[in-house]
C-alpha cells in the first residue's frame, strides 16, 4: 500500500464476505478485499456492526481467504476488521488479531485514532500484523457521532488529521477515510505516508472502497450518496429464481438431459425382481388368510 502511494497508483479495494464473491473478484483483478463488519448489516440482517461477533468474522474470512486461493491469479491481500469490543486492551487486541490472521487475514483494520486503538495498533505491528486505520464516519461508534460526514468545521478537521497522524505513528501501514469532505481527505493523504483509502471522501486518496454487493447491484434499500453501482445483479438474480420456480410449476424442469437413467438390461432385470418379490409377497398374504 505504501509502494503504490509512492509510484502514484491507485488502488481498488471491495469488501466482501464469502469465497466465491472472493474469486471473482480476485478474477476482476481488484487489488485488495476487505472482510468487514459490515458484513451484519449486508450478509446477516443485522441494523447495525455492532452485533458482529469475532466467530462471525473468523468464519468469513476463512471463506473469503479459501475463494482467494482458489482464484486463478495472485494471491489477493486480505484485512480483516476487528469487531466491535474486540481491542479494547492490547490482550484482547493481540488474541484476537493473531486468530484472525490464522483465519488468513494478511492485515487488520481497527476503529478510532483513542488511546486504546493507538495501544492496540502499537502491540499489533510489534506483533509483526500490518494494521489498517480508519477514521472519519466509523460505524463501531456511531451512536456517539452527530451526523454522518464527519470534518465538516476546522476544528474537527484538524481533529481528524491529528488522529490519523496519530495512527501513522503508531504504525498504520494506511488509513480508511469514511464521509468526510474531500478537501480534508486530500490534505490528510498528502501530509501522511502512509495510504489513504476512501469511501465518500472524494477522489483524492490514494485508493478506494466499496462494498462488493453495492457495486454489484446486491444491496436493496437506499443507497449511500458514496455507492455507485456498476450492475443489476439483483434484477438478474431474480429473474433466474423466478424461471426456476415457474418450469418447476409448469413441469418443464426438469427435462431428460437434467436426469440419469439405468442401463437397459439392468433396469429390466432390477424390474423383474421386484415384480417377482411383489408376487411371491401376495401369495404368502394369500396363504396366511387361507384364501
């Protein structure tokens, strides 16, 4: 992330939670995935991140470092969110930062620029773990935010880069930049080295993010102002299911080639002994009833 920062090359990065979602987007030559928390709210019907549990998060990535491997092209680098209440103190920090890397996370991502995330973030890079950062709008901590753009006046502006200075210092291999204006996001990327990635912060950081079934027309409801959606696989989805169901109604699904059938001779030998197994049954009822 630092050496595209350094050649000027943006990169791309999808959040996403299961392994076929994974290969395809490794086979679209994204750059970096993303397994977040947002995961409750897109994958498990949750209102909010904070009902994601480690378990949750240990269990989706595997999946999504399993569709990795079995992608066709270069290992994917993979973060990882820690989930709420999960880095409150470096024990819990490192416990479960390390788990998440078995799980096969190659980085981790963590909330907040607060004394606690900064000790986390300073035990985790000891640790040898590349840790990512992310400031702004951060959805662990929502309930304490007023509004959803975060550095709108000077002083939270300021706010914001010191945090993310903060970060940098401590360790932070990049930062995530979630609703803030662009203006803050560009003078934040140019006075850190270590990258930017933005998610409704303008075009000037050093790479973007996107949920994976926002871009990809999965996400029903009203969509943030930041998404931009570059299909309608909803539509398509639907349309699939709906034939589906309707052949299975009609009986035009399945058809013959959907099927296999026996070999001709063995069908008429396995249907002579059952018949002959059906007789010998009546005959014994017969004889039992004296009849």
């Amino acid at each position: 992330m630092r050496d595209a920062k350094a050649r000027g090359e943006k990169l791309a990065m999808v959040s996403l939670y299961d392994a076929p979602s994974a290969a395809l987007a490794c086979e679209a030559s994204v750059d970096l995935i993303l397994v977040g928390d947002s995961l409750g709210n897109t994958i498990l019907g949750y209102e909010s991140p904070v009902r994601v549990t480690m378990d949750d998060m240990l269990h989706h990535t595997k999946a999504v470092d399993r569709g990795v491997q079995d992608a066709s092209r270069s290992k994917v680098p993979i973060i990882a969110d820690l989930p709420f209440g999960s880095y409150t103190n470096i024990r819990s920090a490192t416990r479960n930062g390390a788990n998440l890397v078995r799980a096969g996370a190659h980085a981790l991502k963590l909330e907040g620029a607060g004394p606690s995330s900064v000790r986390a973030v300073r035990a985790l890079t000891e640790m040898g773990v590349p840790v990512v950062g992310h400031l702004g709008f951060t959805p662990q901590s929502s309930l304490l935010l007023k509004g959803v753009v975060q550095g709108k006046t000077g002083a939270a502006a300021t706010r914001l880069l010191e945090g993310a200075q903060r970060l940098e210092e401590a360790g932070c291999c990049s930062v995530v930049l979630e609703v803030v204006p662009s203006e803050v996001a560009r003078r934040v990327t140019a006075e850190l080295s270590a990258s930017t990635i933005g998610i409704g912060a303008g075009p000037h950081c050093d790479g973007q993010v996107l949920v994976w079934h926002d871009v990809v027309g999965l996400t029903t409801g009203k969509l943030f102002r930041f998404v931009k959606r570059y299909a309608e696989a909803d539509t398509l989805l639907k349309e699939a299911t709906e034939g589906f169901v309707g052949e299975v109604h009609s009986e035009a699904f399945p058809e013959a080639k959907h099927a296999w059938t026996m070999d001709e001779a063995e069908l008429k030998k396995w249907m002579g002994g059952k018949h002959h197994e059906a007789a010998e049954g009546e005959e014994k009822r017969q004889g039992a009833d004296g009849s």
